[in-house]
C-alpha cells in the first residue's frame, strides 16, 4: 500500500504557488466538480476571467473578501503511488511563523522561482527556512518557462545562481524543475516544449523521493506517553507503557534504560489492539511491556543502555518566535512542552538574532520579535532528554508556551547542550 | 530493511498519538460520537490508543431527534460492545420543554439547533476537551483548522486566531471554561476512512450500503421518507436504490442512487466519483459559499 509524503509549498501572491497547487489537484484529478463550480462562481463575483485555481486553495470568506490568505492550510490528494499531503503556506508578514509551522512535519519542500526574475530574497529566505527546519528534500520549481520560451539556458541561469547561495545551506537533496503551472508544463504531465530536459515532472518527482531513511532507524527513543493498567482479571498485573516510537527500532529481548532512573530492563513485548508485534519502529503508536516492574509515568523515555540522548537543563536552541504580544528576552519564563515533557524554561541568553534574509548574524541584538530567529540559550526546571535536531526531529525539537496568554509563542530546534 | 508504514498505519499511528495525549493532559475529554462512519473510525481508533484497558471518556451524542433508526441501534449496540458511557444531548428534550424553538416550514432542518445543545452539554459536564471526526478534506473551513481547535466560554472558533501548531506537539492549555475541540483524523480523506474500514473490517449502518427505499426528490437530493418527513404539494414519494454516503438528520441528508452492496463497491464508488460528499448529500452546508465557517464561528462541530 501506498506510503504519505507530506510536503510544504511557499510563496507569495504572484509567483504561482496557488495555481501550482490548483494544476497538481486538478491534473491529478482531486479537484471534485461542486469545489470547481464554487470557484467558477466565485472568480465571477470577483470578476476575474475564466476560474480561478488560487481560489480552490484560500478557504475562509475574510480572506477571499481581503484578498489575503491567513493561515497555514492542509491539502490532500493521491496517486497510486502515495498520498500527499500539502502544507500550504502563504507569503506575506506572517510568512515566518506559518512557514515553520508548515515545515515542521514536511519531508520535503517545494520552492518557486520565478525564470523571468530568478533567486529573488524571498527564495532564498524560503530556502533558508526549510533548512533550518530540516526538510530533507527540497525542490526548485523554476516556474512560469512558458514566459523565457521555455529557454534551457535561462533555466540553467536560475538554477546556477540558486547552487550558488545554497552552498551557505545544508542542504542535503536539491533537485530543480523547469516547469509551468499555468500551462501545465512538467507539473503532471511532461511538457512538450522543453524537450531539453530529461529529469522527472514535478508529480513523478514526488511519487519516487525516497523518503524512508530520512527517519532515524539507529537511535532507539520512546517518550513514555500514557501508562496503560486495565486491573482486570484478564490482564491482572498487566502495565503497559504507551508511546509512539521517536526513534531507533524495538524488538521484544532489547534490553532497554529508562530515565530519569536510570534502571534497566528488557522489552518483554510490544502490544497493540490486533496481537503482539515482532518490532516496532518511528512513527508506530505501540505498548510496551517490560520484564521487571520498574516506576515509570508520562514524560519518563525508553532507550538503549549504550545509546542514550543527553539528559540536562540547560539547552542550546534555535527559536523561532511567534508573538507580537511580548518580546522573547533573558529571564523570562516560559512553559516548555518537548516530546510527552512539560516543563518550565527561563531564558538565560540571545546569543544571536539571525537575519534571515542575509544570513547575517547579529550578535548585538539581546531579544526576538514576532518572526524574528535567535540562537537561545535555556534553563529548564526539569531534565529534558535531548537529541541534536538535525539527528531527530522529534527528540530535537520544542514549543514554549506563554504562561499567561495559553498560546503557543516560540518553536525551538535544539543543537546540544548548552556550555 | 523495509521499516515503512502504509498509509493508513501511518494515518492511524497519528490519531492514536493524539488520542494519548489528550488522555493524558485533560481532566474531562468525551468522544462527540454520531454514528456516522467518521465517529465510528474514531471509536475504534480510541480502542487502539488504550487497549487492554476500557476508552477512559464517555461518547457524548447530540441527538436531534430526527435520526435514522438504524444509527441510533447501532450506536446503542456498538457501545455496549465497547462497554462506554453515552450522554445523549437531547435537541427534541429542550424543543419539548419549550428552551428552544423548531424552525418555521414544512420540514425544519435542526442543524442550527444542535449547536446551543452542543454547547450545553459541554457545560453541564464541564468537558475541557470534545474529539470530534471532523476532517480537513471535507470543506474549506476545515482544511484550515488546527488538530487541537481552541475554543473560548462561549464555543467560539476564531480563523484569525489559532495557536501555531508544530510536530506532534500540541498545546492543550486553557483556562476554565474554555474547552479544545480535538480532531484525531484530520488529515484523513473519505477514501482512507473507507478504505481503513474495509482494512479493519469495521462494522458500519446497513444504510451506508445500497438499499431500497422510498424518497422523495428535493432541492435535486432524495430525501428519504418517514414520520419527520411532510410531502409538500406536488412532491411525490417512490422507491429507489440508494444509499447514504454521510449521515445526518433524515430531513436534510441525501441519499445517493447507488448499487455499492459491498465494501470494495462503496470504495471504487467513491475512488470514481466528482463531487464532494458534503456538496452531494448535505443540505445544511449548500445554504451558503460560508455556511460552515460561520456555523464553526459559532461553536457547531
């Protein structure tokens, strides 16, 4: 059966990112007939000529009255081959927050170019953000070619120039695409005026990344979720611990460390609703049971005993801050939530504010404003059981929340162990 | 080494994490449960996240008194089985004692009604947390809207202000009063939910299956006939081949004219098919290009 690819798209008002979108569901085929007899009706009232397919992606009345669209949105479509899922996010100030947003969960990014303009601030903006949250696949769409007459040579220009800035990236897949979204060229269909090019369209592109060791198979993590005791008589002494595997592979006789304890034990098996399985890896959602009846509750995590993340309060981080109602600064306090933990931080330094158009570093600068990103250092009233970022997503990565207001305000990425 | 999931245990791995967590971090979750095919994914998905132990939240129906009457025995059915608590939020109770008033016309749709006994019921048992079935692919409002839905004393949905949401990592703080409405399967499609109910061999309302009945043409949807349904003039019964591919009130659900008697038939139908399943058989959501964003805004579903 088919696997998920859940990719992000960004952009703004008028490099094609909607009408990219409208062509690979309405080529595929997704696009139902009532969706696009809406949008017929709509881009009538509007006044625009013939549909218009930005309308199938922005949703809510305020935006298609204002024109803007406000938030990150999910869309689905299949082949086949895979299900996609698209994080769609838009392109103007709030551009930062919803891109992170979109990117966190993303296996890959496409980025828009326009052929006539080329790498232009908000591509290499686009760029820097899906590396920083490390989608591991990015695409290049070179778009609107049907404008330069499909020209091998612009493209290759483009394409060059983007090389070029990408080197100051990590970046470990980079694929580039000569496409139009208007005209459907190399989208879904393979274009026939651009018989220079001999790589995958977009959609072949997508079906075929290989996306299945981008999860980390090697480092065994399992935040311990919920802890599962029916006291029935059918399963009188049972005590399961439930979670969804982080990273690493488990199997029934691995011999497993629990923290903060630090006690061991062996796996004795892996449950779930339809029988025992024979191993369980990332993003399964399984109960584990262990041979020795050891205390362990919600926010504890299973590893190996000879591979164990870092355990400590003090954390070196990447933030992205996400409200205009405060100021990220030094000694604020704010609750952290980092896999099943939840904990408190208080900020002890911004050692930089990074712009992230430049990649300039500004090592003067002491706070983060709305959408702005810092390296941070933090002070956790609690352990945090911790991986680089770059090594897992989920053992790396954090949200604070604002004690006061309730809402989310910062993500954080981690790089190690503050000095 | 193949270590890949499928879509669907992928799918369901997912809902089971949020499941757990909000298990976890709430005091007083319930499961909004319809008896339609989405909740009943739900149910099972919920079993899934706590086996061997029992689903640790009662299944809240808002029952507008206007169901079909093979939902409502299997719900009571599928329940028992499961062995979980029902609290029935009875839309015909407060129409009976005078708290709220049917709609003027023939055959007064209670879609708008459910709302205040929604809101009601999440008072009177202080919930702080309502899974609901809703997902993204459905319709524009959704495909916008957050796992974890915030919503204020009042119910409200505010589009312009929702909490970034990241990972899988979701926050569920709120002040008393407030409450979050939770959607385990939002990034499923109508497809993968049928496709996992064949995959599971899920038991669902014979009336999701073609079956003969009497309906009655209206507003270009057949609409079956029965006690809370009045022919208008001219409108006239017959029996066709149908079945049902969403499930709301008998008054404003359509049927579609189908010959799916089978699982694999219902999926290649619904593999082939161009219209959306709200667009075809929801009469409470063609009212308006907005409707749902609007009924949201203000607590509904």
């Amino acid at each position: 059966m088919a696997e998920i690819l859940r990719f992000a798209t960004a952009g703004s008002v008028d490099d094609g990112k909607s009408t990219l979108i409208g062509r690979l569901l309405y080529d595929t085929k997704t696009i139902f007939q009532d969706q696009m007899d809406a949008v017929e009706k709509a881009s009538e009232n509007l006044g625009s000529e013939g549909p218009n397919l930005a309308l199938l992606t922005d949703g809510l009345r305020a935006e298609r009255e204002q024109g803007i669209t406000i938030d990150v949105a999910y869309r689905y479509f299949a082949t086949p081959k895979r299900k996609f899922i698209i994080a769609d996010t838009p392109g103007h100030i709030q551009y930062t927050r919803n891109m992170v947003t979109g990117a966190s969960t993303a296996d890959l990014a496409i980025v828009l170019l326009d052929a006539r303009k080329g790498v232009v601030e908000q591509s290499k903006r686009h760029a820097f953000l899906a590396s920083l949250l490390r989608i591991p696949h990015l695409v290049l769409a070179v778009n609107k070619m049907d404008l330069v007459d499909y020209s091998e040579e612009q493209f290759n220009k483009v394409a060059d120039e983007f090389r070029e800035f990408a080197t100051r990236l990590d970046i470990s897949d980079l694929t580039f695409i000569p496409v139009s979204a208007l005209m459907g060229d190399n989208v879904v269909d393979r274009s026939e005026h651009m018989e220079w090019y001999d790589g995958p369209t977009l959609l072949t592109h997508l079906e075929q990344v290989h996306i299945a060791s981008d999860r980390n198979m090697i480092d065994v993590r399992f935040p311990v979720q919920y802890v599962l005791r029916p006291q029935t008589e059918e399963y009188h002494d049972f005590r399961g611990f439930a979670g969804t595997v982080a990273g690493g592979v488990m199997k029934p006789g691995d011999e497993v460390m629990v923290l903060p304890s630090g006690f061991t034990s062996r796996i004795a098996t892996i449950e779930t609703l339809d029988g025992p399985v024979a191993e369980a890896f990332a993003p399964m959602a399984v109960t584990v049971t262990l041979d020795d009846e050891i205390d362990i509750s919600r926010g504890d995590m299973l590893c190996r005993p000879n591979n164990q993340p870092d355990v400590t309060q003090d954390l070196d981080a990447m933030i992205c801050w996400m409200t205009s109602d405060a100021k990220f600064e030094p000694r604020m306090k704010l609750a952290i939530k980092h896999t099943t933990r939840t904990a408190r931080v208080m900020v002890k330094e911004v050692n930089y504010r990074l712009d992230i158009n430049t990649l300039h570093r500004d090592e003067e600068s002491e706070v983060l404003e709305l959408n702005e990103i810092g390296r941070v250092t933090l002070r956790s009233t609690q352990p945090l059981f911790i991986d680089e970022y770059r090594r897992n997503r989920t053992t790396g990565s954090f949200i604070l929340i604002d004690e006061h207001t309730n809402t989310t305000v910062g993500a954080g990425m981690i790089l190690g162990v503050a000095e | 080494m193949a270590y890949e999931l499928s879509h669907l245990r992928e799918l369901e791995a997912e809902s089971i994490h949020i499941f757990r967590e909000v298990a976890s971090e709430f005091e007083r979750p319930a499961l909004m449960f319809s008896g339609g095919k989405d909740s009943i994914v739900m149910l099972r998905l919920a079993e899934k996240a706590f086996h061997p132990c029992k689903i640790p939240f009662p299944v809240l129906h808002v029952d507008t008194g206007h169901n079909f009457p093979e939902v409502i025995e299997f719900r009571d059915r599928r329940l028992a089985e499961v062995g979980a608590r029902l609290i029935v939020g009875s839309v015909q109770e407060r129409i009976d004692n005078g708290s709220l008033k049917e709609e003027p016309g023939l055959n007064p749709s209670r879609n708008q009604l459910q709302t205040p006994v929604l809101l009601e019921s999440i008072e009177e048992n202080e919930f702080d947390a309502l899974f609901g079935g809703a997902r993204r692919d459905e319709e524009k409002a959704r495909a916008k809207e957050r796992v974890y839905s915030f919503r204020d004393d009042f119910g409200q949905w505010d589009p312009k202000n929702q909490r970034p949401e990241l990972w899988s990592l979701y926050n569920g703080r709120i002040r008393k009063g407030e409450h979050i409405r939770v959607f385990p399967i939002s990034n499923w499609t109508e497809l993968d939910i049928w496709q996992y109910i064949e995959a599971e061999k899920i038991e669902i309302p014979e009336i999701y299956y073609s079956h003969q009945r009497e309906v009655v043409e209206r507003d270009g949807m057949l609409i079956a006939t029965g006690p809370f349904n009045t022919l208008a003039d001219g409108e006239k019964a017959y029996t066709e081949t149908v079945r049902y591919r969403t499930i709301g009130c008998m008054t404003v659900t359509g049927a579609v004219e189908s010959d799916a008697d089978d699982i694999a038939k219902v999926i290649a139908e619904v593999a082939g098919t161009r219209i959306t399943e709200r667009g075809a058989t929801r009469a409470d959501d063609r009212v308006s290009e907005a409707a749902m964003e609007d009924r949201k805004k203000e607590g509904y579903f």
